[in-house]
DNA sequence: CGCGGTTTTGAGAATCCTCAAAACCAGTGG
DNA sequence: CCACTGGTTTTGAGGATTCTCAAAACCGCG
C-alpha cells in the first residue's frame, strides 16, 4: 500500500524540476542548503496515504512527481478534497509549522517526494530569510488555491463547477510543463472529482458526461483529457492567472 | 462609506490586544521592531470596503477591533465569503507576498486596522526570523480555516452548514476574549451567512429558523447569538481545535 | 473467465432554488 | 410623535437541481 525511502536520486543541484521556466532560480548558497536541508526522499505509491488528519508529521514535503490530493472526513466518512498537490508543491506545512495536521493526503498516482526535517525549519528561518519567503509565498499560494476552489464548490452550478476544477488542474499541469506532448490524462477517477465538486457520484458522471459529449473533454486511460481548455475557462467564468516565476523549495 | 487613516491610538508596547492570553508575547526587541513596522492605523466603516479584489495594495493589516470577511465574486455578481477576520488577524498577505489581490475584504462592523507597509516586509524577513516564522504560521492558519470551511461547504448539509458556522465563529470570537459578558452577537445579516454557507438568502433563513425555534440561538441585536455551543457543535460534527497560544504581529 | 473497481443509466424523492410579496424594524425627517 | 424609507427577515408556492438507491455495463488485470 504506502511506498518508502528510496534510495536519493536526485541531487537538489541537477533536480530536474527545478530548472523548469517556472520556478525561480535559487542563488547558489541557497541551493546548497536546501540540499542539506533536504533529508531524503519518499515513494509513495497510487493510492498511499502521505500524510494523516489528526497526527504530528515531523517531515514537510515537496512532490517531485506524480500528482496528489488533499482531503478531510467529516465523522460519518463524507470526503471534501480541499486541493491537488503537484510537482514542485509543498505539503505538510500545517503540521510543520503548527500542532498537527487538519488533513490527509493520498498519493492519485504514484509520487516521488522529496523530504525535508520539520526541526530545521527554525534554523532555515534564522538564516535563509530567501527561502523563509518562499515557504510563505508557497503557503500563500495554496490559500489562494482553496480560496478559488470555495468559490467554485459554494457558488457554481454543477457544470460550471466541473468545468472550473478540469480547466484549473489542466492548467497547472501545463504549467509546470508537465504535458510536453498534446494530450495527457489528469489522474483521477469521478469519484475524485465528486469529493472535490461536493456532489453526489452520480449527478457527477452526469455533470461530467454533458462535457464529453460536447466534446471539450475526453475520458480515458482513467483519467480526464482536456480537449477545449477555453471553452471550459468561459463555462466556469474563470480566468487562470499567470504568475510569473515562482518558487520550489 | 469608507473609513481613513486616524491619529495614532495604540502603541505596540500597549496593545490591549497584544496582552490577552490567548497571543504570544514577543521578546522586548521584537515588540519595538513591530512598533518601527506600524506605519499607522486605518478606520474602516460597517459596510466599507478595505481591500479589493485585482489590485496590488502596498499595505498588510492586522485587525485591531471588529469583524470583516473576505470574498470573491463571480463575474455575474454571485459572492462566495471565504472566511471572517476577527482581532488579531491578519489580511492583505496574499498581496504583500504575491501580484495581486485574488479576494476583496469588507468591514462587518466598525473596523480598527494597524496598518503596516509591505516593502518593509524583506527587511522583517532578513532581521527577524521569529516574526518571519509567525506570519507564515498565521497563514497557514488561515489555510486551515478556509480548509474547515470548504468541507462545510461541500460535504455537509444545510442545518450542519449553518450551525458549524455559528458554531465556528462563536468559537472564535470567545477565543480572543472577545464576549466578556455573556450574550454578544456576532454582527452579520443572514445574507452573509447565505453568502457563507453557499446556500440562497431564503433556504438559509428557513434553516436559521430551525436554529432558533430549537433555542440552540438567538438572532437579535442585527446578528446572532448562540445559547447552546455545544447542542451546535454536536449537529454540525465538529470539535473545536483549542490552540495554545498564538502569533499576532 | 472471473473479479474488483469504475462508469453509466433509470427512477423516485429530498433538498435547495427562484420568484414574489408581506412583515418587520431602525433610523430620518417632518 | 408619526409617517416614510431602505434594509432585513419571513412566508408561501412551484420548479429545478441534486440526492439516494439500485442495478447494469464496462474494463483492465490476474
């Protein structure tokens, strides 16, 4: 079920995310600490539980691959997926920085992360102020995130909303140049998409079966393929924006 | 409508906030660095606008007194409130740290701001760790209420939507020492509720009505006032999470 | 071929929505 | 003191959306 440590692969030096347009260039004394900072590395395979509600990780997390989600239960076992972890994302930051963590996370496919000591983060503080920044940005990013996801799951109606979550995943993928060819599915089963819409299965695969046959969307290879990024963007009245450079830890 | 700038009430040495028990103390160097931060206070009206969502605001504020709430509007006017900033809070992060705003704040009540300048920011970072730490822990925090939030949102129904809200914000306002005396209200019209809960102007009505005929609370005073927390608590599938102490800048 | 997980379909029911109007209430000016 | 006004709360009614239950179809994998 869950992966483990892994042998290191990458060096923070040649780590191939990294380098992407997208994120922003560390200097080369930063780069070095974080890796040091960083202690390892952590497989978690498609379906793995990361991170747990409830419980005090010592570690925080930076996905280097694969694609993630983050969720919280209710008592009775309703689901609400809050958000998706991508490359180059940071996770457990809640519990690093606070007492314990107010969600789960589980791997959607299988991910490579890459692992850093909750207790050095004063140490980062006191002497990378850069990098402070940068968890703060990234801490702020992911609210901003949730932010839109709210809007979406409160306001939007079933069709807009599923257009909304497909366009925004889409998008970030594209991003951090994850699709290179044309083409590539989103990982995720409607059951997925029904927790992070808030509604039933059903009206889902009914919400969803509407964009298929309008052909904006193709379903496959158990997942969900874009086909018209802009015809999705102006169903849910959305407008992606582009930040500039950012930072990874 | 809107408030402005007024002379300069409290120092940061004397902050009556600063002193409740529920805020960490920060040490005598800190405090005066705070003091240097402050550039000044903001008034703000019942109903005034304080940030506004688009723009690059070059302030950040902590909330000395009353109630705001920040949203986001659809383009065809729908308004989804993404969560509420009481004394102590902090608002305007998103802006400091990235582009620009993604979220408007409005003032509920009369609203006392410290109002500090975001250029000042690196310089907090590169000198003061501590503070550095406590306002990426106060976003985090942040994260987390909107998370709660979501799942309301989402997975729970209309009674459980509605006393989790009231539930959360009682909580919340008793936390900062903020009821004294038994019997406050939390000042909102039932429209922000909808505009919370995701629920229309009416069914929310009828929904707060249960609440009230139930005696779980009182809608008076232009607000709401809760008589049994825990009756609240127990429907909505909530527990509290009771922090130690927290950061306030 | 059989199995478990996923998607699809149908149907009736509950929840929640919109529209519309009335009641209520606090503040304002006559 | 009272009428007027604008904002807020309440009520009723019909309709749309979304839900639950249940079963079938599909699909990749051992």
């Amino acid at each position: 079920m869950t992966g483990g440590m892994a042998a290191r692969r990458y060096e923070c030096g040649k780590c191939p995310l990294r380098t992407r347009p997208i994120f922003r260039e560390l200097t080369e004394k930063e780069l070095c600490y974080i890796g040091r900072f960083k202690s390892g590395e952590l497989t978690a395979d498609k379906g793995a539980t990361v991170l747990v509600e409830g419980t005090h990780s010592p570690h925080l997390y930076t996905v280097l691959q694969g694609w993630g989600f983050r969720y919280k239960l209710l008592p009775d076992g309703r689901r609400q997926i809050l958000n998706y972890a991508l490359p180059g994302d940071l996770i457990g930051l809640q519990s690093a920085v606070m007492e314990e963590m107010q969600h789960s996370v589980e791997a959607l496919s299988p991910m490579l992360l890459c692992v850093f000591e909750r207790d050095q983060l004063e140490d980062l503080y006191r002497n990378y102020p850069g990098l402070a920044y940068d968890i703060t940005w990234l801490a702020a990013r992911e609210e901003q995130m949730v932010d839109e996801n709210m809007l979406s799951v409160g306001r939007r109606k079933a069709l807009e909303r599923a257009a909304y979550l497909i366009a925004f995943l889409h998008h970030r993928a594209v991003t951090i140049g994850l699709d290179a060819r044309r083409g590539f599915a989103i990982p995720m089963t409607q059951q997925h998409m029904a927790d992070t819409l808030g509604l039933s299965l059903v009206h889902t695969n009914k919400t969803i079966r509407r964009l298929i046959n309008a052909r904006l969307i193709l379903w496959r290879d158990g997942g969900c393929q874009v086909l018209e990024f802009e015809k999705l963007t102006e169903i849910a009245g959305w407008a992606p924006d582009l930040h500039e450079k950012r930072p990874i830890l």
